[in-house]
C-alpha cells in the first residue's frame, strides 16, 4: 500500500493554496510546512468480543446473520437442550419437594411437634405428682418407695421431652439444610440451562459467525465475533517512524473503499509492544467526522501529522541534491541546511533568502 502523501508539507490542495507551477528559475518561498508519517490499517470497533459456547449439543437455532446490528441480551443462537430441561425440571421439583418439607406445616415437623406435646404434658403431669408425693413424704403418709417411683416416672418423662424437644430441632436443621441444598441444585442447572442460550453482551454489529443450525456444537467452539463501539482507526507504524508519533496528533486517514475523500482523525494510543504478525507498532485513532458508511475490517492508509511549521522557507525539489546542494542562477553552487523533504517541496532552514535565484540541479526531463 502506498501513501496518498507521504511527508507533507505545502501541498496546494492541502493548504488552499494555488500556483504550484514552477518556473526554470525560481526563488525560495515561504509556506506552512507539514510533516507526516505514513501508516497502513484497518477500521475496527473500538470493543471486539467472541461467543463462545459452554456446554455441547445440536445447533437448534440462529437469529443473526453477518453484519446485523444487535442489542444487549439480545437472543443469538440455541443450542439442543432436551437433557438440560430434564435436569432442570427435576431439581425444580427436588427444590419444591424440599421447600414443603421444611415449612413447619409439613407432616414430619407436624408429627414431632406432636409427639412432643404430649410428651410435655406427660412431663407437668408426672411433675405434679412428684411434688405431691414429696409434701406426703414429709408426713409419712406415704413410703420412701412410693415417692421414689413418683421422682422416677418425672425423671424419666422429662427425658423423653427434652430429647423430643432435641429431635425436633435436629429435623429442621436437616430440612433446612436439604431446601438449601435442593435450591442450590436448582440455580446450578438453571445457569446451565441458559447456557443453552447465548445473548449478546453489549450494542454492537455482528462481525462473523461460524456455526448453521443442525451442526454440532462443542464446548469452547466460537459461535459470533460481535464489535462494540464505534469503529476505530486501527494503524501500524513502523519502528523508524514510531518515536514521531503522540497522542492528540492529527491523522488524515483514506478508506480504500472511498479512495480520493479524507477523514480527520485523532491519535488516541501507542501500544508499547511491538506486533510480531504486522512488524510494526500499533496505534489507534478515532474520527473526528466519521464516514457515513463504516464497515469492520476496511482497509485504509493514513498520514500522522507529526510536525507543522508556519511559514517555512522552501524551494523545489528539482532545485536541490540529495547532498544538499543548490546552482544559483549565476552558475555557482552552494550547501545549504534542508530541513523536512516531500514529494514537492524542501525545506531550507539555511544558506538561503527569498531574494536568491536558483536554477535547477536535476533537469525537468527527469524529475518525478
């Protein structure tokens, strides 16, 4: 790919200006000098996810097809799910069975709550007679014995009441604990119901998908690339060229698909690493006035304005070596200081006025 400019500075169409012709002798002039770096790329959304699916199955479903906008939550494909349902139904019912039992009108907790109000009263019963038989006791209206099975049968009854009393409440913590485990089941297979189900993350296009229904569907397979956001100017810059480059610069950036028309853009990041498959650096850019129609994965060629200068002194390039020499219109030659070179115009920081004449070094005959 090559640059539609590569560093520019006084170009007529990019600076408004006109009478670009150029005589056989000449005079250095002044014009706002622009340097720039070129750079290839891509439009990208500015956010890029993968559907990927986490359970296996039949594709039952696709609602989406490359290039559709989609929404957030939006439904995109099912996946086969009989087994799933089942699994699902049944610790749904597993967690309602569990749920009744632990309520205190359940037949379990109903029985025990039974059992042990009669133990109670078998408790105050016994009790009662206890005392009765002691105050007897003191009076000799009855024996030892008599009260000694009295103190026995309320010793006894109010065992069997504090140990009811114990199984009652050991009964709720193991159905509680069963509800809580049956529900914990049920959340289990409902997420991996839904799983069944895969929904977009965000707001964006879908950039490509890769399954048709009937097809079968492993875990980890990728379903859709979706991209969110804006699309962004994606750029490479070479090593040479990277250290030119800061954010906030200014980018003039050319669709391949809308070759002729410039976008504005701005350098947003650098990226410290260095991209092994493109062999260079990457650096974004959004637009400043983004193209009517955008695609994913457009390629474009971009110049980073990496330098301005107002005012600059230049001569043509037909009128200066490649050693930094120019012929005066006497004849004589004289080295001067150059400064930025484009594909028109070199910049002279010194060892010239805009009172000299210069006739050119290279014939026109040859110049590019």
């Amino acid at each position: 790919m090559k640059p539609f400019f590569s560093t520019v500075f006084g170009l007529c169409w990019l600076a408004g200006l006109t009478g670009c012709r150029q005589e056989t002798v000449t005079q250095p002039q002044r014009r706002d000098v622009i340097d720039a770096v070129f750079a290839s790329g891509t439009l990208m959304p500015r956010d890029q996810y993968t559907l990927t699916a986490q359970v296996e199955g039949y594709l039952e479903h696709k609602y989406i097809q490359d290039g559709d906008s989609v929404r957030r939550g939006q439904l995109l494909f099912r996946i086969t799910d009989e087994s799933a349902r089942a699994n699902l139904t049944s610790a749904q019912a597993n967690y309602e069975l569990a749920r009744q039992n632990a309520a205190e009108q359940s037949p379990q907790l109903a029985a025990l709550r039974t059992q042990l109000d009669a133990a109670r009263r078998k408790m105050l019963t016994d009790s009662v007679n206890r005392n009765r038989y002691a105050v007897l006791l003191r009076t000799q209206a009855v024996s030892r014995a008599d009260f000694d099975r009295a103190e026995l049968a309320y010793t006894t009854s109010r065992a069997d009441y504090l140990a009811t009393q114990h199984d009652l409440q050991n009964l709720r913590q193991s159905l509680d604990n069963q509800q809580q485990t049956a529900r914990a089941q049920w959340i289990g297979q409902q997420e991996n119901y839904r799983n069944f189900t895969l929904r977009s993350e965000a707001d964006g296009r879908v950039l490509q998908t890769q399954k048709v229904p009937g097809e079968l569907v492993r875990k980890g397979d990728v379903l859709a690339t979706i991209g969110a956001g804006p699309l962004e100017v994606r750029l490479f810059v070479t090593e040479d060229d990277v250290q030119k480059v800061r954010a906030g610069q200014s980018v003039l950036v050319e669709l391949n698909t809308q070759r002729g028309t410039i976008y504005p853009a701005t350098i947003t990041r650098i990226y410290a690493s260095f991209d092994t498959k493109e062999q260079a650096f990457r650096v974004d850019a959004v637009f400043k006035r983004p193209p009517a129609s955008q695609l994913a994965g457009t390629q474009l060629q971009a110049n980073i304005i990496v330098a301005r200068q107002a005012r600059a002194l230049v001569i043509p390039k037909e009128y200066i070596t490649d050693d930094n020499r120019v012929r005066l219109r006497d004849g004589s030659e004289r080295r001067v200081q150059a400064g930025i070179r484009g594909d028109t115009w070199v910049e002279i920081r010194s060892g010239l006025t805009e009172q000299d004449e210069l006739v050119p070094v290279i014939p026109k005959a040859q110049s590019v």
